[in-house]
C-alpha cells in the first residue's frame, strides 16, 4: 500500500523548519531529508526514522517496524503531533546522519 500525499504533507506540517526540510518520492513512499541528509520516511502512512543513537534513546520503548520488504528495520514514530519533540529528535539525529552522496 502507498502513502498518500495527505499524510505526508500532515507530517511535514509537524516538522519545524521546514525550509531545511524535502522530500522525494520513491515507489509510492516519501522519502524524508533534513538539511540535504536522509532521515526517515512515510511509508504506508507511517512516519518511520533511521535508528540512529539519539534516535533510540530519545524513543527507547518504539516499535521497529521495516518499511518495506528487505529493508532494514526503522523506529516507528507515534508522537507525530507533538512538533517539539520532532524537532529536538531531528536537530540529534542530524548529527548522526551520514553525509549524502556525492554525484559523480
């Protein structure tokens, strides 16, 4: 099942500072950056985050959920609503994050 394009623009509501924030669809889904760096995504309508270290402290009792089939385990994330903690979850996992891929 594909995410729909309300539950994504529902979440990118939530998110502060979302001059900093794109996304790019990919199969259906949403794929979510923060400052040019892949954070997590809407997949089925959930919205789902890359299990940094921050990330798992600041949600340590969180569902894992795979966001497709043979894809690597992402936290689920339930507090959609609340946008300080989003934002405090995004500014720590940032850190974290990997830098993108340079294109050749």
């Amino acid at each position: 099942m594909a995410s729909s394009k309300d539950y994504l623009e529902f979440i990118l509501e939530q998110l502060p500072g979302s001059d900093d924030i794109s996304y790019r669809v990919m199969m259906g889904e949403f794929i979510i950056y923060f400052r040019g760096k892949v954070v997590g995504g809407v997949y089925d309508d959930r919205f789902l985050v890359k299990p940094t270290k921050s990330a798992l402290t600041m949600m340590p009792n969180a569902d894992m959920e795979v966001p497709y089939e043979g894809a690597k385990e992402m936290i689920l994330v339930d507090d959609v609503e609340n946008r300080e903690f989003l934002g405090e979850l995004r500014e720590a996992m940032y850190k974290e994050l990997p830098d993108p891929k340079k294109k050749k």
